[in-house]
C-alpha cells in the first residue's frame, strides 16, 4: 500500500482516460444524425466496449475508428485487458504525467447522457485519490484548479480517500459559480458510509444540460450502481456562445498535485460499456 498523507486542499489537474467502441450508432444501431461514420467522424450517439478486441496494444488508430476523434492519446498506458480497457497509474507520479489523459471531440449539444462501468484493480492502492472515468467539457472546459471563468466547465468524477481511510467516489464539476478554485465536489460520497470496493464493477450515469445565459438552469446528474450521486441545477457558464458542450474526457490518474497523492505502485483501473447519447 502507499504511503498515507496528511490532507490537504488539493490542487487539482485535468485529465482523461481511454476507451474502445464498437460501431459509431445511435441507439436504434443507426449512424448518428450528422451522417457521419467511420474513423474520425464526430458523433453524438453510440455505444463502445471492447469485446472485439484481443488483449494488448490498443492503438490510436482503433480508438478512432470506435470513437472518432481522438485527441491526446497515450498508447503507453492504455490497452485491453479482458475484453476491457485498462489505465496505467504509474508509481511515484501524478496527472498526466502518471496517468491518462484523453478526450473525445462529439456533436455540439446542451444535453448528454453516458454510462460506463469502473472497476479498481484487486490490489489497487487507492492513495489520497484522483479522477477516474469519463465525463463533459462545457464549451472552452475548465479543470486545474483554475477557477471556471463562465466561458467553460466540466462535469467529472473523482475517487478520494479521506484521513478516517474511507475511500469514495465524489463529483467533480467546474462552473461558473464555483466557491473555490478547484472542483465542487457538493459535499456528497458515494457510498454515504463504507468504502469503494476493489475489484467490483460500479456502474455510472452522467447526465448534463447547460444553462442558458448567466441562469443557474442547467443540470448536473450522477448515479452510481443506481443511487443518486448528484442531482443539482447548474450554471455552467455565462456567455451562451460557450453553453455547448463539446467533448468528453477519459481520466485516470493519481492527484493533486502534492507528493501525499502519489503511489509506490503501479495501479490498474478498467473501464467498459460505454455508451453516450445526445439528447438536445
């Protein structure tokens, strides 16, 4: 296990993760409404795992083809695993510089909704914590601990440990009326008491809907294994030329920034069934 820190306020840095799909198609097993398909093609509805691939390498070139424009790719540390997608933590090392970082350019909408499962390795040291998973950038995005400006955000999830030793998961959105520079986790955990368990699949919905103007009439929606996570009004920005959102991000890694975050370990995180769908 890693070495146990003292917290601190995190300086938070944005990440992403990585992920393989079959066929770009809506839910009806048809191409999106732009028409498009095939590798590169930016797309608002479809549906990726990996079942189809052997396990290895897992090269840009098939992260493309699965889900289109793929951007920030780190072949070093993502590959198939099982029939899943793993992320590399490495040891000793934070953000992007131990982790994965990737995104994901899609049809400009006001309303998504995506699921995937999660699933921490047997022996994953679980650390002071980090972002895990795939979430929603919000017009010119927001992340780092830098506070959101109202012309972007982001909706992502965390893990975190707290000094009691209780691991959870937590939101992690950057918008336009934050209280502080780094991401407002609302003060919510899931699970509200007990830990995460390693080696379980956590099954996770996200749902946004921007906001119009400088209204706090957007939303935030997260469950985890069906129990409401979050379910709160939003402003994500407050210049509507930005209100769209644009990409998905894929996040594993350890951070913070500070050397408490860190692991003596390498850590796996694997990541399946993804599907997203633009409702608006």
């Amino acid at each position: 296990m890693g070495r146990r820190r003292h917290i601190r306020r995190a300086v938070c840095v944005a990440g992403a993760v990585t992920a393989v799909a079959l066929a770009p198609q809506s839910a009806a097993g048809q191409p999106d409404s732009t028409g498009e398909v095939g590798a590169s093609a930016v797309r608002g509805t479809f549906a990726v795992d990996f079942n189809r691939w052997s396990t290895g390498p897992y090269p840009e070139s098939g992260a493309a083809e699965d889900f289109g424009n793929v951007s920030s790719w780190d072949p070093a540390r993502i590959m198939v695993s099982g029939g899943r997608l793993r992320a590399t933590l490495e040891p000793g090392r934070l953000s992007g510089d131990g982790g994965t970082l990737w995104s994901v350019d899609v049809t400009d909408g006001t309303e998504y909704e995506m699921r995937y499962t999660v699933n921490f390795h047997s022996r994953f040291d679980w650390s002071r914590g980090g972002k895990v998973g795939w979430g929603f950038q919000v017009g010119d995005g927001a992340s780092g601990c830098t506070r959101a400006n109202g012309d972007g955000g982001s909706l992502r999830l965390m893990w975190y440990t707290n000094d009691a030793g209780r691991t959870y998961l937590q939101p992690y959105l950057y918008h336009a009326a934050m209280p502080s520079n780094c991401g407002d986790n609302y003060g919510k955990s899931y699970p509200a008491t007990g830990s995460l368990q390693r080696a379980t699949n956590y099954t996770v919905t996200m749902r946004i809907k921007s906001n119009t103007g400088a209204n706090r009439d957007g939303r935030a929606v997260i469950t985890v294994n069906g129990v409401t996570l979050l379910d709160t009004p939003v402003q994500w920005t407050d210049n509507d030329v930005k209100r769209q959102i644009r990409h998905i991000w894929s996040h594993s890694f350890r951070g913070g920034s500070q050397d408490y975050w860190t692991s003596d370990t390498v850590g796996y995180i694997y990541y399946d069934d993804f599907s997203i769908r633009r409702i608006g």
